[in-house]
C-alpha cells in the first residue's frame, strides 16, 4: 500500500486533487461504499484507479461500453498502471485470466453482463478484490437517462463479496436516479459526494431552429476553435457535414454506421486538430478526453437535461470560454411525445417527467443555469449572466394586457 499523496504525483504526475477527488479517495481508502456524483471532466477514473495502485489486489471496474473500456485502458496503462479489458473484443483473455490468477493486476474493465457471470464470479474469487468500481452508475436505474438492464444484475455479485468496498461513479443524476443508485446498489444513504455541478465558462444558448444548417455555419463561423455538432440521425450527421464544409473549417463525421477504423480515424483528428468541427451522432463523446472544444452545437432537442448537459459538458473543459448552443423545433417535441407511447408502462411516468423538465429548460425566460443547476439540486445564488437569457432578455409577452387591448 502506497502513500496517496506520492502516487498521485509519481504515477499520475498530477500536482494535487481536483475538487472532490481527495473527499472521494479517502472515503474509498478507508473501505467505505461510496456514490461519487461529479461533472464530465472532473476526473472520476482517478478515485478508483489511484485506489487500484495504492491498495494491495485487484480493483473490478464496471464499464458499459467496450469502445470506453479500451480508452480507458490505454489512459491506465499510460501512465503504467497494470490494466487489462475483458470483452468479446480481446482475443488475449487467456493471459489476462492467467495474469488475474497470477495477482499481477491492478484493474480489470468489464462490462456488466460478463461480471454477473457465476464464472466472472469464480474467477475473481481466485483474485483478492479490494474496489468494485461501478462507471456511469446511472445506467442502473430506470430513473436514470440510459438505463441498461444489465446494471441490475450486479448486485448479486458485489453482495456475494460484502467485505469489498463498492465506488459508484456517475457524472449525470438528479436526485431521484442518486436514491435509486444508492438503493439498487446497497450503497449507504450517507455516502454520496456530490460535486458542484456549474461549467461557469460555458454560455449556454437555446433558441428555435430556423434554418439549422444555416444558424449552426454562423455559429462554427463565429466561434473559432474545435466544436462538435449533435444531429438526431446518421443521415442527419451527413447531411449537415456537407452543408458546414462551405465555412471553409475542416469537418468530419461520427456515427454508428461508419465502420470501426473510419470513426477510430474521424475521431483521432478530431482530438488532434486546433479547428475541427465534428458533426456527430450521440455515438461520439464517452471517453473523449479533448480539453480544448469550444463549442457544443445541437441540431434538434437531446433526449434529457442530463443528456444535454454530459454533451454540452464536453465543450471547455480548460476551463476557457466555450459555447452551448441548442436549436430545437417544435417537431422534436411532437416526436418525443411519439417516444413515450413507445416506453413500456412502467418507465412512461419518469420519462414524461424527463420530457417536462426539458421543455422547462427550453421554455424558460429565465437565467438557464439556474434552471439546469436546480435540475441537479443545486441552490444557485442568482443568474449566471452568462447565457442568452442573462445577455439578451426575451421580451415578455403580457399576456393580461394582450387579453385588455383584443
Ligand atoms: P470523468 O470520467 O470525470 O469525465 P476523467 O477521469 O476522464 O473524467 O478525467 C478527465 C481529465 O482530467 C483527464 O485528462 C485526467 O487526466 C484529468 N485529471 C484527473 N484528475 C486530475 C487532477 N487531479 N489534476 C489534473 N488533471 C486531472
Ligand atoms: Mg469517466
């Protein structure tokens, strides 16, 4: 077991904690289950893999994707950590098993079907576990905006282990899908840390789609710097790409039709390159680690405020002014409302309540961060003076002197 504050510096070569980081590792050092709520961007790989290091053993990490799992190992292994994935996608899962038994890991990624596994189960009880680390936690909860049913077959194996601490990190949960993590995972009701939610440096703006192709060019023409524009659907994606090519700024294509090397290559570029503008499906962004993208377009409605917010999220992280900008038109709502018959019975309430409270955020005349901050239970102390409604007060309509005058 290592000194934390040493291996900080000395594996990860960071000079001290972010926000709370060191709230969150102490906790998990000191084996207590623990749901960390903090930000995109905020650092939550390192409380569970400075943990890893410092703690003698194996730390399970849960991840939902296997395209995150591989990023995150590539940033575990970069710094020298002893990391391995275990997904269908590995064709060295026989060394990995080997090197589990061997106690020659620190961290294993693993999605959560193959964790609930009896076998999964039986491995690691050959490895001595000290940290399950449960990513994107809300992905257990129906409450949750991307709910796996997988998630809910966790808990039979982090119970068969009592004594190993568990870590639930989530970036995206307002205080119903927060409850229901703690309850679906067994994590006590005074364990939670939750961060600070604001992105002070982002300026957010919401406004009707007029023309999106044409509001979106003005915006890539007005804003210098990489951005990333989210359209609905993979012809969308195509569509609005070679429609901004004629602002004359390099633009590339993320979606799920594309094959694994043209996205791997779309989105290398777009990590490298200073202008960039990605038009992208909701494919594009986990994982991504670009600290300099300067604005975050939509062309139509997301699916939550906590949709929005991980994707907008992903707009300055340096900390450097950066834009969010949301065109949404009257039919996004008409087809969202279609969506909810779709749901099943049982999800129909919570998601008509994540529907409404989209439209408030949409709707609001009001300082926007103060309606996405209470979303997440903030108390902010006043308008932010940083988003179009701050800047450029809509005027009222009034409606009483309307009704006087007709
Ligand atoms: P999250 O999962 O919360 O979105 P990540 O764990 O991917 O965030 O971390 C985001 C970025 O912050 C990464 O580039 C990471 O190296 C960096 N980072 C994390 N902790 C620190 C720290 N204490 N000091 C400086 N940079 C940090
Ligand atoms: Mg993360």
């Amino acid at each position: 077991m290592g000194d934390v504050q040493a291996l900080l510096q000395s594996v990860f070569g960071f000079p001290g904690f972010r926000g709370v980081q060191g709230q969150v590792i102490d906790r998990v050092m000191a084996g207590r289950h623990t749901l960390a709520v903090m930000p995109t961007g905020a650092g939550k790989s390192l409380c569970y893999q400075l943990p890893a290091v410092a703690r003698d053993g194996l730390c399970v990490v849960i991840s939902p994707l296997i395209a995150l799992m591989h990023d995150q190992l590539r940033s575990a292994l970069a710094v020298g950590i002893r990391a391995a994935t275990l997904t269908s996608a590995d064709d060295n899962r026989r060394e990995t098993i080997d090197r589990l038994r061997a106690g020659a890991l620190d961290l294993l990624y693993v999605a959560p079907e193959r964790a609930a596994t009896p076998q999964f189960r039986e491995l690691i009880a050959e490895a001595r576990i000290n940290l399950f680390a449960i990513d994107e936690a809300h992905c257990v909860s129906e409450w949750g905006h991307d709910f796996r049913p997988d998630y809910r077959l966790l808990r039979p194996l982090l119970d068969s282990f009592p004594h190993v601490p568990r870590l639930a990190l989530t970036a995206t949960a307002d205080a119903h899908t927060r409850a229901d993590i703690l309850v679906q995972l067994g994590l006590p009701e005074d364990g939670m840390i939750i961060a600070g939610f604001d992105r002070p440096n982002i300026r957010y703006a919401i406004s009707p789609r007029d023309g999106a192709a044409r509001q979106i060019a003005d915006l890539v023409r007005q804003t210098p710097g990489a951005g990333i524009v989210y359209a609905p659907s993979r012809a969308g994606t195509e569509k609005l790409a070679a429609q901004l090519a004629a602002t004359g700024r390099p633009v590339r294509v993320y979606h799920a039709g594309l094959s694994p090397e043209l996205r791997q290559a779309n989105q290398a570029a777009f990590v490298a390159s200073e202008d960039m503008v990605m038009v992208a499906t909701i494919a594009f962004g986990m994982g991504i680690d670009k600290p300099d993208v300067r604005f975050v377009a939509h062309a139509a409605l997301p699916r939550s405020i906590e949709a929005y917010y991980q994707e907008t999220g992903r707009a300055g992280r340096d900390g450097a002014p950066a834009a969010a900008h949301l065109f949404w038109g009257a039919e996004d709502f008409v087809r969202a409302r279609q969506r909810l018959d779709e749901v099943e019975p049982d999800r129909r309430a919570s998601e008509q309540a994540r529907l409404a409270a989209l439209s408030g955020l949409v709707e609001t005349g009001d300082c926007r961060r103060m309606v996405l901050l209470r979303h997440f239970g903030e108390q902010p102390a006043g308008p932010c003076g940083n988003c179009d409604n701050c800047l450029t007060p809509p005027a009222r309509v009034d409606a009483t002197e309307l009704a006087r005058k007709l």
